[in-house]
C-alpha cells in the first residue's frame, strides 16, 4: 500500500465513522428531534455521488468510506422516522 493510499483509508475512516456518535446517541435517547433531515438527504447524496466517483477511479479508499457512511445516515433517517 503507498502513502496516498494509506492517507485516503485515514480520511476516508475519520469521515466514515462521524456519523457513528450521532446514531449511538439517538438509539440511547430514543430522540432524533435534532436530526435535521435536510442535512442527512443531503449527505446520502453526496455518499452516493462520492460512491460512484470512486468507483470510476478505481479508489477503494473513497468507496469503502462513502458506502459505510452512506449506511450509517440511512440508519440515521430510519431512526430519525421511527423516533418521530
């Protein structure tokens, strides 16, 4: 693995993984009232977006870390249903 390889799984972890708190915190609470839904539609679109980017570049780190964040907000928006 080079270095830009290497740098692409360390952001694309940080990123893939910051969604993560916020759904641990609405299972806990059983509360998604602060979710704003806009902005959750917004980043499963750009998850999707960044998905098919990097699958036209051949970039696992981007696939790998935009897939992992699309289903951490998908469940995000589920919970943010089911807790209405």
């Amino acid at each position: 693995m080079n270095f830009v390889t290497l740098i692409g799984f360390i952001a694309g972890s940080i990123t893939m993984f910051s969604f993560l708190p916020q759904v641990i915190k609405i299972v806990k609470t059983k509360s998604a009232h602060d979710v704003s839904i806009e902005m959750a539609l917004l980043v499963l679109t750009g998850a999707v977006l960044w998905t098919s980017y990097g699958f036209l570049i051949h970039s696992l780190p981007v696939i790998i870390a935009n897939v992992v964040n699309f289903i951490f907000v998908f469940v995000m928006v589920i919970l943010k249903f089911k807790y209405k």
